[in-house]
C-alpha cells in the first residue's frame, strides 16, 4: 500500500458525529504544547445528534484534552490541543493511539462552547483549493488532501485563512450532556 493511501485512510479513523471523514488531513500538528491554550468550557460531556452518541472531552497533561467518542458499543480516543490561528479559534485533534497507523492531524473549527458547542472540520473545497496553491501535499481523485507541510508553514497559512467562513464545512452543534 502506499504512503498516502494509508494516511488518506487514517481519514476514515476520524469519523466523528456520524460526520463525513475530514477531507483534509495534515501530517504534521498545527501547533505545539507550548502553543496550545486551554478553554474549561470545553470540558464535559456533549451529547452529539439524537442518536445517544457522547463525546467526552477531559483535560489532558498540560494544556491538552483527551477526547472520547462513544457510539453504540464503540469508543475511539482522541487527543487534542486547541489554538488561536488570526481571529479563529482552532483544535488540532489526532488519533489517541498511533499503533500501525501513522498519526495525522484533523483541524477543526471551533465556533462556540457554552451550553452547545458548535465546531466544523476546517475542510472546504474552497480551503483545498487555497491549500493546493501554497502548501505541500498530496491530493487524491477523492476529494481529500494530505497536507505535508511543516508547523510553521501550516500556521501561517490557518491564520490567514481558518477565519473565512469559506474554510469550512458544514457545522455540528452538540449540546452539554454534563
């Protein structure tokens, strides 16, 4: 199997919320322990959809989360780290566990976080399009990009376009379950 097929494949991994899998995947993370801010009302349970689903999101070392998923008789951890990129507040979430796969990078707008959180995949036609023009990656016929770029890089280019209401998909709210 090659490289980016099987990291186009982690993409699958990261289904959350009944959710299309991300379009979008980094390969590096967006943002670095000492970057990475933290915000408590993001803490608890959140219910996701009707469907009984939870998402569990706990405090991880530092100012990391640990985030749980929970459906049906199936649970997938996550680890996460959230961030300012220009005026949108972002969370760079990656498989908990890395065995036989390689970890990726998911970013995910994060809209608000009281009684409901509202978040959406940073993953937009519109986004791959800008992302294509000035990053490194590695498009498929499928609609979905790995981006090989480096930290730095990839933080310049979220700060200049994560804000735009163009960058991402379609928005899920989750209400606080606890």
């Amino acid at each position: 199997m090659k490289f980016p097929t099987i990291l186009l494949a982690l993409a699958g991994a990261l289904v959350l919320g009944g959710c299309d899998s991300p379009s979008l995947i980094s390969l590096e993370p967006a943002v670095t322990d000492q970057e990475a801010v933290f915000d408590s009302t993001l803490l608890g349970t959140w219910a996701v959809g009707q469907g009984g689903d939870l998402c569990i999101i706990r405090r991880g070392d530092g100012n990391a989360y640990t985030v749980t998923y929970v459906s049906d008789d199936s649970s997938r951890e996550f680890d996460a780290r959230l961030f300012q990129a220009g005026q949108a507040r972002l969370l760079d979430l990656s498989p908990a566990s890395d065995d036989f796969q390689i970890t990726g990078h998911t970013l995910i707008r994060i809209l608000s976080s009281s009684g409901s959180l509202r978040w959406s995949y940073l993953d937009s036609a519109w986004l791959r399009q800008q992302a294509a023009q000035e990053l490194p990656n590695r498009a498929r016929d499928n609609d979905k990009m790995l981006l090989t770029a480096a930290a730095a890089p990839l933080r310049d280019f979220l700060t200049k376009y994560a804000a735009d209401d163009k960058a991402h998909g379609d928005e899920e709210e989750w209400q606080r379950a606890q």
